[in-house]
C-alpha cells in the first residue's frame, strides 16, 4: 500500500480501502490492519477523517528531484514545502524513535535546574508594573545582558535596536515582514533551513535559491547574478555553522557579502542560532560585524544554547527596530515577562559561560562519535560535511540512493532522519540526509547507525 501511495498510482485525496475490505482481501486480522494503517498515517501517507476514514495525504507521493551540481542560475518561484516538511516531522514525533533527524540537542545538556532558581528568583522581584515596562522591545535587564554578549563579540550594538522575541524564528518571521509584501523576492540558501521555506510560503512571497557549497558555504557569484536577475527585497541567510550543512562563512566571505548587499540595498536576515556552539576558542563573528548600514537584521535566540521550552530570542534589527517592535506588538504583543526576568537573571548570575563551555565540549565529543559510527557503519562513498560547531552533519549518499524513501525505511525501524529535500523549494538534495550529533553517545545511537548502514547498502543493492 506504501508503495502505491509513493509512486503516484493512488492520487491525493483518495479513500483509502475501509478496515473490512483490508481484513476481506488479505485474510489478516483487525489488529494487523490497524497496525499498517497507523504506520502509514505514521510515514505521512494517509490521514484519518472522523467518521469517514483515511485518505491519500498531500505530499504522499512527492519525487525528490536530484539538486543541480552546476550552479546554474535560479529562477525564483512560489514555495509549497508544508506538505512534504510536515509529513517528515510527524513521522517522527513517535515515542523511542532514535532522534537522529531532531532539530534539537539533548535537553539533557541544558543546565534546568539552575535555570528554574533563575526563573523564581526573576518572578520574585518582578515589579507589578513589568507587565506594561517590558512590552516590546523587552524586558531591560534582559537586553543589557545581550548587548554585553555583542561586546564580548566586538560589536558596540544599542540596546535600543534589540527587540526579544518568542525564539528566534518569530525575529525571523518579524524580520520578513518587516520588508517584505506579498508576491516579493526572497533569496534563501540551498539547501537551507526548511522553516525559512515555510515562512516564505505563508506569507505568499516567491523563493530564489543560491546554492550552498558544503565546504565554502554561500556561492557570492550566484548571488551576485540572482541580484541583479531579480527584484530581491530580502535575503535569508545562516552564516554560522548553516542548518543543514554545518558551513560556516569565512571572514571574508562574509564581509563581501554584506558589501554585496549595501550596493543593492538589500537587507539581510542573519539566522545566527548556533553561533554561540563554535568548538574553536572565539564566536565567530557574524555578518553584522561588518554593517554600517544599518541592514543586517541578526537574530539569534537561548533556545539551542540554553532552553527550548523558554522561548526566548532576539534581533538586533538595525534600521528596522522600530517596525519590528511595532509588528511584535501587533501579533505575540510580548515575550513571556517572567521568563524574560529569569533567563536575564541566570546570564548575570548563572554562569552561563561556563555552562557554554561544557556544552560546546559535550557537542565535540559527540560529533567525534558519530564521525567514528560513520567510518564504521556506513558505506564507502558517502561524502560528510566536518562542521567546527553547531550540531548537524550533512551526509551524501551516491545519486542510487532516495533519502526519502530511506527516510522512510529508517522510520519504520525507530530510527528519524532529516532527508534532503526538506530543505529545499525545489525538493532537491534527493541523495543527502542531515543528521544530529546532539545528544549523548549510546549503544541505542551507535545501534541505529549500524541499521542506517545496513539500510544504505540493501538500497544500493536494490537500486543497482
């Protein structure tokens, strides 16, 4: 039945057969039929409809398209990524799946019970009038705290251009919209972080993808073309340790960039959330470093450094402050108010350095785990990125093998991947997976490389 759903030949929107005919036709028993149609809802090739029963999910039968090598100039073009981006989360939201395709570290990293102290501590001097003060652009104290981090970077950045957010990705889509109207161009990295995709698509906006080299990251020629091709109102581009490939932007490269940007007049969106996860000794500087027109909007946010569940992040929005404050206001009005106070208290009192410093260390100690399972489980000619921070690696299998179908296979033994074609508009990267050295090393992590392996080479075979 997966099969048929995958190749096309039971469109979208179909009804699936009832549980009575499965049972009629197979011979197998209720439980079983239950059982497959929970694993296909599962994989993100069917949907339940109360009372009516299950039908073809959008997106089922997609083909991942095989990404260009030449970098051959884009064309820009209306984004439809949910669909595919959705049925890949969902499939491994399951209980006990191995997280190898998560967009999170180990929670267990995370210094929480330290952070809870914070979090009464800052509720206990909250000042009654904080819930009208620390309205956009934020809670003072918390955004003092911040722009002492810019320092420690180099980076003189007014307080008054910081506006906190609900994480980063509401600075990002704020960022976007502050911009940007409906039917502008976007550029975006290819292959690139797939909730920029998404955003793109819900605001109605078009999508230019300028290629991303695994080991020199953003091709500044392919931009370069791009803009002065198209009517580009915005760029969006990771310059830290990029989400899929780990990359990151020499110096150089990314002050071309922003000179790149300043002639055009084009703003850039800085999507910097690991910057602060760099293994060597200093963060590397990011590409508002180099603005002096105001134009870089850099976001970033504690959630991948400190706590997911917080939700707090920033922009640094430059010559947008004031329209992304006032957009703020206008959708979310305001960041958790107590949870703001806490993460300001523990960045003042908490030692959040040093807790940096052990997870940057756990993050390295880790990556050199799985670059060991990959030499030890997986099959010649399969190309890795060898980020110095973050906690992603990008894998490229030989052009025979499907990441989307190996996505599916590793799923239905317990094992989540990130396949390639999430991160794309165009579903490209069809032979690439990311994967996530983000949590401690185990027998059960070490386990399921050794059944991604096996899973490579019987698809090889198959294939070939």
């Amino acid at each position: 039945m997966a099969a048929e759903i995958r190749s096309g030949r039971v469109a979208v929107g179909s009804r699936m057969p009832s549980l009575r005919q499965i049972i009629a036709q197979h011979g197998v028993s209720q439980s079983t039929v239950f059982r497959a149609y929970y694993l296909l809802e599962k994989w993100g090739l069917i949907r339940a409809q109360e009372r009516s029963g299950y039908y073809v999910a959008p997106g089922a039968s997609v083909t991942a398209k095989r990404a260009p090598h030449a970098t051959a100039l884009a064309e820009s073009g209306k984004v439809d990524i949910s669909d595919l981006v959705f049925s890949v989360l969902d499939a491994a939201r399951h209980p006990g799946i191995v997280p190898l395709g998560s967009a999170f570290p180990s929670p267990l990293l995370f210094p929480l019970p330290r952070l809870a102290k914070s979090l009464a501590q800052g509720a206990r001097l909250l000042s009654p009038w904080s819930t009208v003060v620390d309205l956009p652009p934020g809670n003072e104290h918390l955004r003092r705290q911040i722009a002492l981090r810019y320092m420690g970077m180099g980076i003189s950045q007014p307080m008054e251009e910081i506006v906190v957010t609900n994480g980063a990705l509401e600075a990002l889509n704020l960022c976007l919209m502050a911009v940007t109207r409906p039917g502008d161009v976007v550029a975006v990295e290819s292959p690139g972080f797939y909730a920029a995709l998404q955003a793109i698509e819900r605001l109605d906006l078009r999508a230019v993808e300028i290629p991303v080299d695994p080991i020199s990251g953003l091709d500044l020629d392919a931009l370069a073309e791009a803009l002065k091709k198209h009517p580009i109102r915005a760029c969006w581009f990771m310059t830290n340790f990029q989400n899929p490939t780990g990359v990151t932007l020499s110096l150089e490269k990314k002050k071309a960039l922003v000179e790149l940007l300043a002639q055009h007049e084009v703003p850039l969106i800085e999507d910097d959330v690991y910057g602060e996860l760099h293994f060597q000794p200093e963060y590397p500087l990011p590409a508002l470093g180099f603005d002096t027109q105001g134009l870089v909007m850099h976001c970033s946010s504690f959630s991948k450094t400190l706590a997911p569940g917080y939700r707090i992040g920033w922009v640094s929005a430059g010559r947008f402050a004031d329209k992304v404050q006032r957009l703020k206001l206008m959708t979310t009005i305001s960041a958790s108010i107590p949870v703001q106070a806490g993460v300001a208290d523990y960045l003042q009192h908490g030692g959040y350095d040093k807790h940096l410093r052990k997870l940057r260390g756990a993050l390295r100690t880790q990556l050199g785990d799985m670059d060991a399972a990959i030499e030890r489980w997986l099959p010649q000619g399969v190309r890795r990125t060898h980020p110095e921070g973050g906690y992603f690696l990008w894998l490229e299998f030989p052009d025979a093998i499907d990441a989307m179908e190996l996505h599916r296979l590793a799923i239905a033994q317990g094992i989540s991947l990130a396949p390639g074609p999430i991160f794309s508009a165009t579903h490209g990267f069809g032979n690439c997976v990311r994967l996530n050295f983000g949590h401690p090393w185990s027998p059960k992590i070490d386990d399921a490389m050794r059944v991604l392996g096996e899973l490579v080479v019987h698809s090889s075979v198959r294939t070939g």
